[in-house]
C-alpha cells in the first residue's frame, strides 16, 4: 500500500476541501490515508484539549466512510509519548508531563497516562470507523530528550530506558489488537533498542523513517538510529567496530553488497517478522513556511517507492504540518509534471526559492504554535544575523533566492494561463513564491537597517507589499482552511512581520 499522511497538527481543512483532496489522492495513485488527528477530534472521553475548529466524532466518521468509498484505506495517527504538547498544555493534562512546565512528553510510568491514551485510542478506534490500524507514534522520546534540554522524571529515572519506552507501547499494541485493530509505531526507538524487537505482537505495524535518503546503499555511512556520529565514514569494517553494542544485531542489516544500507531498519523490521512501512517526506525539517525542498522531497519518495515496490513493503509518504507550507505546494515531488512544463534550469530555481533561513522563515515548533501574539525572536535573529559572520551567506542566499523566484513567477504564470499542470499546486507555487521573495526582500532591507538605521520609505513600501499579500493568501488560503486556522497562518506568516515593520516605523 502506498499510504498519504494528511498532518492535522496546525491547520485544519474544510470538509468540502478533504472529501476532494482524498479523490485526488485516490488518483494519485495512493491506496490509504493516515490521519495525524492531533486536536482536530473532539475526543468523546478527553473532550478539553480539542481546538476551536477540531470535528466530533460523527463528522469524522463521515469523512472516513467518504474516503472508504472512494477505496481508500484510512487509519488515524495518535501520539502517545513524545510530541504530546496538544494535550499536556492544557488542563487536567499538565500534571501527566515528564518534565514539570515542559509539554513535550507523557510521563511512561504514570497510571493514568497509559488511561488517558488508552481513552483516545478508544475514540478514534471509533470514529474512523473501526479501522483496520491505529498508529500510536512513538518517536523521537529518549535520544531526543537532551537535544530538547529535557530528563527523564524521578520516576523514569530508576528504570531500564529501552524497557520504559517498549513496556509502554507494548500496553498500547495489547490494547489495540483486543479492539480488533493492527498497531503500528515510528521505528526510530526500536532500532535504538533492537533487542526489544522481540516482544512486540506479529501484527504489530513498524514505520522506518528517514527524510534525508535519496539512494539505497553508499559508500559511506548514513543516518543510524543510535550512532548518529558515525554518518559520513566509510563503511568498512573500522567503522562497524565502533557500533554501540546493543546495535550489533542489526550488522546483518546494515551492510548490502559491501556497502551501507540506508533502509537497514526496514530489513531489519522484515527479518523480525515485523510488517515494514518505509517512511519518506514531501515536507521536512528545514523546510521554510512557503514552499518544501523539491529535489531533496522528490529524491527521497521516489527511493522509498523503489525500495517499498521491490521487497513488498508498504510506503508512508508523510508530510509534516509543522513545515507550513501548503500541502498542494508538494504535488510537484510526486508528479514532474505538476507545475506545468519546466527545463532542467528552470527546476533548479524550484530548489532556490525553496532555500530558507532560519528565524526568518523557518521557525522553532514552539513559538509559532503556541506564542500569542506571536514574534518568535524576529527582531532578535534579524539583530544577531547583522553582526554575525555568517551574514555574508545569509545575504547571498537571499539575493538568490529573490532572483530565481523573480524568474520563475512568469513562467509559473504562463503554465498557469496555458491550463498546463496542476491548478491547485500552480496557484500555491505562486502565492508560495510571492511569499518567499517578499520574505528575501524584506530581510535584506532589514539587516541593513539593523546595522545602519531606519529607512523609513522602504519600510512603508514593505509593510504595503506584506498587507496585499496577505490580502491574497486570505482569498486563496480560505478555499481549503477553516477560518480559525486561516487567522493562526496570517498570524505565523504575516502579522508577526508586520508588527515588527510597524514597530520600526513608530515615531
Ligand atoms: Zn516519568
């Protein structure tokens, strides 16, 4: 099966526009959606975490039964250890937190989290209609801790780290199966802990994931799960001496002909008698908010479908909401031919404007979702960007990306007018584009100022050009969001830049 996952943790879609898109998709040549619900349910049992624009459980059920008649699969996605801020940011969820103030994750070894967890994979088990899998997350919770500046709790502390994260997953997989339903998780901690693959039902699901991989083998070392520092050495057998012991059993996995299996998870998952999804992304980490990273998307999905249709596995194209960019802005990753006819130098303009920097256009998960009103350090990057060494690069990478996007808005336009492409992924390239050079343009103007003062023209002339834009990304925007979620994008992607070119124009 070739699976779309639909991320609902920031925006949340009109029903007219889901109920098309999963048509598209069905076209598209996908068999299944994966619903990242987050708080877009009014979970029946934990009903006080669900945003203003989230479903009740008889509109999603509808949705679903819509999607199953078109022949698609739809299961949903739950998370239920890490990435859990949707709930433990509100109350009476704050006290179930691993790190007192910090929402990131549920405590594992709490009663009333498994409780609290095994109440919403009874509600969605429900209202997708009993699907045939839930997928319960499980990703990034230990190796990420530290990176997030977190610990483990008290608790946690006195137990075996891999027996933490599997002893709970392990409850909720038991659940599952006795509701009638398959469970499936991220595969990042399994691999991290490949001793405990054991223990996991037969039926259980595992997804490996990695957004970065555009071949199946190399020469040298890629992404592992565990030993992070050995990417970029020779694959040879100096390097395999340094493997942490615990991975040792994956060595079988990690080598092909000689060389470094990038989809080692994936054989590894198999050889365990595990079902294998491969993981790939048409929006990832350092995406900026308008547009995705095509070659780097592209590479990636077209591997993953190479490797999935060859050894029998299924393949979960993702698409992290938390990137921004519209959804349509992806199609091009999947279809060359979604943006119209392009020669190769015009494609590799897709890649410049694509280029984001971060503070500017590419924002921390945190302040932008939760920080309101929202200013997510703009005047403090644009402050330290000015003085830094690294302004050189920054300014180049802007220029270039305000030139190749001021050459690619004609010819986006002319496929646009010709009817050639994908309407809806042409208009979002273009609104995409406006954005992103807007965003190029302003910057510039402002790290100038930040080190030489105020140009108070130019900044009336900026704060002019950001309120027609987003007088456009309303109009097109509000085709597929709902309205709430349409004030949260103007409020990440236009406001907070206005306010500051207001602040810096107030006398
Ligand atoms: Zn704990």
């Amino acid at each position: 099966m070739r699976l779309y996952h639909l991320d609902l943790k920031i925006a949340m879609f009109r029903q007219d526009y889901l109920r098309d898109f999963f048509a598209r998709l069905k076209i598209a040549g996908f068999d299944g959606v994966v619903i990242e619900i987050d708080n877009k349910l009014i979970f029946p049992s934990q009903p006080h975490f669900a945003a203003a624009d989230a479903l009740t459980a008889d509109a999603w059920r509808d949705l679903v039964r819509y999607g199953k008649r078109l022949g698609l699969v739809i299961y949903p996605l739950l998370q239920t250890l890490g990435h859990m801020e949707h709930i433990l940011r509100h109350e009476p969820y704050g006290c179930l937190a691993e790190n007192v103030g910090n929402a990131y994750m549920l405590c594992p070894s709490k009663n009333e989290s498994l409780r609290l967890v095994k109440d919403l994979v009874r509600d969605v088990f429900a209202a997708f209609d009993q699907p045939p899998v839930i997928h319960l997350g499980g990703d990034e919770v230990l190796g990420h801790l530290e990176r997030r500046g977190l610990h483990l709790c008290p608790l946690c502390r006195t137990r075996d780290a891999g027996e933490l994260v599997v002893g709970f997953l392990l409850e909720l997989a038991d659940f599952c199966l006795k509701l009638g339903c398959r469970p499936e998780f991220w595969a990042d901690e399994i691999l991290t802990y490949p001793r405990q693959f054991g223990r996991f039902p037969q039926e259980t699901r595992f997804v490996d994931w990695y957004y970065r991989r555009t071949q199946a083998t190399g020469d040298t070392i890629g992404h592992i799960w565990g030993a992070l520092r050995l990417a970029g050495e020779p694959a040879g057998e100096s390097a395999w001496a340094n493997l942490p012991e615990r991975l040792r059993v994956l060595l079988p996995d990690l080598v092909r002909d000689g060389r470094f299996n990038h989809f080692y998870g994936a054989s590894a998952i198999a050889r365990y008698g595990y079902q294998v999804v491969v993981g790939s992304a048409l929006r990832s980490s350092g995406d900026h908010y308008a547009l995705p990273r095509v070659s780097l998307s592209a590479g990636n999905v077209a591997v993953s479908d190479t490797v999935a249709r060859e050894a029998g596995y299924d393949h979960l194209v993702t698409s992290w909401a938390v990137r921004l960019s519209h959804p349509e802005t992806t199609w091009i990753a999947l279809s060359d031919e979604a943006l119209g006819p392009l020669s190769a130098e015009q494609r590799g303009w897709l890649d410049t404007v694509g280029h984001g920097l971060g503070g500017m256009d590419i924002l921390a998960e945190q302040p932008m979702r939760f920080e309101r009103p929202f200013h997510g350090g703009l005047d403090q990057a644009l402050h330290v960007l000015a003085n830094s060494p690294d302004r050189d690069a920054a300014v180049r990478l802007l220029q270039e990306r305000e030139q190749a996007g001021g050459l690619l808005l004609p010819v986006l336009n002319e496929n646009l007018e010709k009817g050639a492409g994908d309407s809806h992924c042409l208009r979002h390239w273009l609104l995409g584009t406006e954005l992103a050079v807007l965003r190029a343009r302003q910057t510039l103007a402002l790290l100038g100022m930040y080190r030489s003062g105020i140009d108070r023209p130019a900044l009336e002339r900026l704060l002019e050009q950001n309120q027609a834009l987003l007088q456009r990304f309303v109009r097109l925007w509000s085709e597929s969001v709902t309205p709430e979620s349409l004030d949260q994008e103007c409020e990440i992607k236009f406001r907070r830049d206005i306010r500051l070119l207001e602040n810096l124009l107030c006398r």
